[in-house]
C-alpha cells in the first residue's frame, strides 16, 4: 500500500539572501518613519539684564536772557545811521540807530505856522467878544450877536489848543527818529541796516538785558508732562564739564511749535559768571521725573494683530511666544521698552520673522547668554 510523505523542497542561496535583503528594507523603512525628528531652529537671542537704573529725561538748549527787547523806531523812515553792532554793551540813553528826520522836521514848522495862525485867531475874536459885550451893555447890540461871538471866540481857542497838541506830536516823532536804548544790556541781532526803509515798530535791535540768565529747551509732546514750572532741574554746560547748576522749571509753554511740534521750556539759573549768553545747556529732570525703560535691539521688535510684540523664548521648553510690549521711543541703541518685559527674559533678536507660536528653537550657550546680558543697554 502506498503511504504518502511529506515533501520537503530545497531553498537554494540566491532565495535566502532576496527575503533577507527584502527583510532589512522593510526593517529600514520601518526605522526611518519612527526616527522622523522635529524641526529646530537656532535663533540669535539677547537676555534682559535688570533694569537697575532709571531713565532720565535731558534735552539740550542755549542760555538766554530772561529779558530780551526788541528795539524797533516808533515812527516809520529810512535808516541812516546805525551805531552798534552784535555783542555791544548798551546803556541807558546810548543811541542805537536813527532815522531821516526831514520830514517830521517839516511837520514841526508847519505845526508851529498852525500854531501862530490859531494864536491870531484866538486874539481877533477875543477882540470881537469885547467888543460885543461893550455895545451889549449899551443896548446897542443884540443878545445874540454876543452870543455869537463869544461862540467864535471859544472855538478859535479850542482851535489853538488843537495846533499846540499837534505840535508836541511833531516834536515827539522829531525825537523818535532817533532809537536809543533804556537798560543795561547786550546787543544780540541787528535786524535793519542803514539805507533800509523800515515801518513803525520794525525790529531794528535786539538787547538782552542784564540780569537773570535762563536756559531754554524744546521738548516732545510725549514728556512735556514731565515738566511743571518750579519744577528742580539740574543744567550742564558742553564747555565746562565742572560746571553743574541747579535750575528750576519758570515756563512751559502752552502750545507746540507749528514746525517743530515741541514745546518750549524755559528754567531760571543761578548768576554765575561762567554761564554766558548762548553757551548750550543740557537740562536734566528730577526724580519725580524719571521713566524706567529696557532696551533691546530694534531688529527684535515686531508687528501681530496692530500691536508691538517681541518673540520671548521659555528656557524650559525652548520654544518661543509673541508677547505685548509698549514702546516709549527708539534710540541709537534700539527700541526703549517701558511694559512687557523684565529681567532674565530671553528675546528672539534677529529672524522674528520666521517665529510662530510655540515654535522650538535652538539656544547658545548659557555663558554666551550671559556675556550677551551683561553688554545688554539698560537705562
């Protein structure tokens, strides 16, 4: 009887190193997709070092006079002579300029000729009042003829009392031909020359009187509220380093400048002898007035949704969030940060353009960062 077997059929080589090679691709792929790494981007950061110190408010100016006149004749002609020029001391009395008076000179005679002519009236029918009174007491005239001339004498009074006031007017503008200076000062602009035909009140020159010297400044609409008058400031002048003067604030000015839209501050010194007209001051406020900000590198500031945002970095999963800042103004250094940042925070300082919420990033070095915030500017 025929018992069957079981039949077994040979495996060649060439067949056992196919399946093995096809093993080990699929082992590979297999690998491949679980080994599949998450992106990682280094970034350039900067650490926030604290904010140890405040930010004070200093603007520079030039010192002036307190009180500057602006000299102009009070009647109107051609200059022809002028006697002093920039940086002249004047005192009371000093001609400063003057005028062609022929004209007003003109005016005098005929004034004085109106004068005599108001005169003679004033006299004849001083005469004729007399005269009526005399044949009215006779009953030779009428009330009326002398009523009539006592009208025609107290008129031609009335006339001369006019021609006597016209003439003081014509001296007087004979006198304002010439333009002379009524303080202790010192000659700072010459505004009209000789040959120039000037109107009445024109300013000619400029005297700055003797006295109390000021230091003025143009501040920004975003601190003019930083200054109030008698307000303590301290002044600091570029040609002496030494000299350091303790002013206060007397004005501020109740509108900006069209051009410029600042705000013009004046602060009173103290007499020194070594502060001189225009040297250039640099004011400084008080404490009261001081604005703690934090700077960081203008290329780490960023725009989502209309706000001011900058991209912050978490140290324990490295990965980076937008956070809100307000900004107080930019600088040489970057951008002056008031809110929204304090110290230790690692900001993105460069590419914030390719960041995304919670995007992982590669950091530097812990000694790198460190380095990075101890030459961070914080004012």
């Amino acid at each position: 009887m025929f018992s069957p077997k079981a039949t077994r059929m040979p495996i060649s080589l060439p067949s056992i190193a196919v399946m093995t090679a096809l093993g080990l691709m699929l082992s590979g792929c297999s690998e491949e997709k679980a080994e599949t790494k998450e992106i990682v981007r280094p970034v350039k950061v900067v650490e926030v070092a604290g904010a140890g110190e405040a930010r004070k408010l200093d603007y520079s100016g030039s010192v002036r006079a307190r009180t500057e006149m602006n000299l102009g004749f009070r009647v109107a002609g051609k200059i022809t002579e002028r006697h002093v020029n920039i940086g002249d001391r004047v005192e009371p009395g000093d001609l400063l300029a003057r005028i062609d008076a022929t004209d007003y000179q003109l005016a005098v005679k005929s004034a004085e000729a109106s004068l005599v002519a108001a005169e003679k009236q004033v006299d004849t029918t001083r005469l004729a009042k007399e005269r009526a009174e005399q044949l009215f007491a006779k009953n030779v005239t009428s009330k009326s003829q002398l009523e009539e001339a006592t009208l025609s004498h107290d008129q031609a009074v009335s006339t001369r009392d006019a021609a006597i006031a016209s003439l003081d007017q014509a001296k007087n503008q004979v006198r304002y031909t010439d333009l002379k200076s009524d303080q202790n000062g010192i000659v700072t602009a010459v505004n009209a020359d000789i040959g120039q035909v000037i109107g009445s009140g024109s300013p000619v020159v400029t005297v700055a009187v003797d006295g109390e010297k000021e230091a003025e400044i143009a501040v920004p609409e975003m601190d003019i509220a930083k200054f109030r008058p008698g307000q303590k400031v301290t002044a600091r002048f570029w040609s002496d380093d030494g000299l350091i003067l303790d002013g206060q604030v007397r004005e501020v000015a109740g509108s900006a400048d069209r051009l410029s839209r600042t705000f013009t501050v004046r602060v009173s010194l103290p007499k020194d002898q070594r502060v001189l007209l225009g040297m250039t001051a640099t004011v400084e406020t008080a404490g009261e007035s001081e604005r703690r900000v934090i700077s960081v590198p203008l290329s780490a500031l960023s725009e989502k949704d209309g706000r001011k945002i900058v991209w912050v970095v978490k140290r324990d999963t490295a990965t980076v969030h937008a956070r809100e800042i307000v900004v107080a103004d930019f600088s040489g250094d970057g951008v002056n940060v008031t809110q929204g940042l304090q110290s230790g925070d690692i900001v993105v300082a460069a590419g914030t353009q390719f960041m995304s919420e919670d995007l992982k990033v590669k950091l530097p070095d812990t000694e790198a960062l460190s380095a990075q915030a101890e030459t961070q500017l914080v004012r």
